[in-house]
C-alpha cells in the first residue's frame, strides 16, 4: 500500500507518518509511506493524508504554490482514493474559509470555516475533548466509544453540524464538528497523529476502509 502525506509547507508531516506507520505495522499491512510533494507520487499513491497547521489561507496558498499538486491531488482523489484531512487539511474540505479573508476552498463538503464561537471559554480550543457519535455511524470510528477522547487545536470550525457529513462532533461551548466523511474523503478536525490510541484506531480504520 503506498501512502502519500502531501507536504505543502504545513503540517505535523514527520508524526503523521509515523502514526500511519505504527497504524499499519500494528495491523499487518506492508504499507510504503512517503512524505512527498511530487505530483507523480500523488498520482500513484493508493492513500492520500492532508495534514494542516495554521491559517486556512496560507495553507490553500502553500497548497496551489507546489507546481501540479493540488491538480495531482483532486485527479486521485476523484479516481477513488481513499483521502483523510487533518486538522486544517479537513478544513481544506470546506467551501471556504472565512479567516483573515475570503478563500474557496475544495468544496467536497457543504460550508464555511468561520471563526468559533465559545462565549466563557478560552480560544484557540487547545486540549483533550469527547468524541460524540453514533456507534456504527462509519467505519472510520470502529472500535472507537463515545466519550473516547481526541487532541483538538483550533479556532476556526465548519459552522454546519448537520450530518451527514459530520460523523463525530465535540463540545466547546456547543456542538463543533469534530470528523466529517463524504465518499471516499474524510477528515478530521483534531489532530489524530496527537490522539494516542484513538488517533491510531482511526489512522489503522482508514488504512482498512474500502469507500463504496
């Protein structure tokens, strides 16, 4: 299995894919992961992992800057490849995001990233927190209980809770979306390469997922 981890500028690169690594090792699957911004990998890979720190328009720029990339990324993804975004790389996912300025984003999910509201509470919304689902919801949350908790570092969130796409969601100061999934692309608000044995259950759940 030959898993691409686009690197753009942005992102926990090096433990993303030493989280995809232990996930795959622990699970018994031969899996080749490659840090890479060379579109002919992306082309090639049968995994793509976007993974995303900082502001969502830096990152969409840093993304557009890397010749063929982005362009390489979509024809893939498009073809059936499995994608998980994380963090901002879930971001990415949206319509557009609102930070700083008006920036499109890829449109594979409905709405906006728009600055959260947490009256009482501090931001960025650093630090452990629930997961809630529904058990069974989707295969990127087997072996996963309500209540599990993930890593979360941000202030800009999806301002749309319906589900689907929103498989999980956490609580700060009302309901966020925490993991979306639409076909074969999903993504992760927190950092799942920070999650521990959580992160490791849902990066070994992608590494098994076989989107219909």
């Amino acid at each position: 299995m030959r898993i691409a981890v686009i690197d753009y500028g942005s992102g926990n690169l090096a433990s993303a894919a030493r989280g995809l690594e232990l996930a795959a090792t622990r699970l018994g699957i031969a899996a080749m992961v490659a840090i890479t911004d060379r579109p002919d990998d992306i082309a090639a890979a049968d995994r793509i992992v976007l993974p995303g720190q900082g502001a969502f328009a830096d990152c969409a720029a840093g993304l557009a800057a890397r010749p063929g990339l982005a362009d390489s990324m979509h024809r893939r993804v498009d073809a059936g490849a499995p994608f998980l975004g994380i963090c901002v790389g879930m971001q990415l996912m949206a319509t557009r995001g609102l930070e700083h300025q008006i920036t499109p984003g890829f449109g594979w999910i409905a709405g906006d990233i728009a600055p959260m509201r947490a009256e009482g509470l501090r931001l960025p919304h650093m630090g452990w927190n629930e997961l809630y689902f529904t058990p069974g919801a989707h295969p990127l949350l087997d072996g996963l209980n309500p209540g599990d908790h993930a890593y979360f570092v941000h202030s800009y969130a999806l301002d749309r809770i319906a589900s689907p796409p929103v498989i999980a969601t956490t609580d700060y100061a009302g309901p966020v979306a925490a993991m979306v999934a639409t076909g074969n692309r999903a993504g992760t608000q927190f950092h799942v390469e920070k999650s521990q044995e959580v992160g490791l259950t849902i990066l070994g759940n992608f590494l098994r997922w076989s989107p219909s």
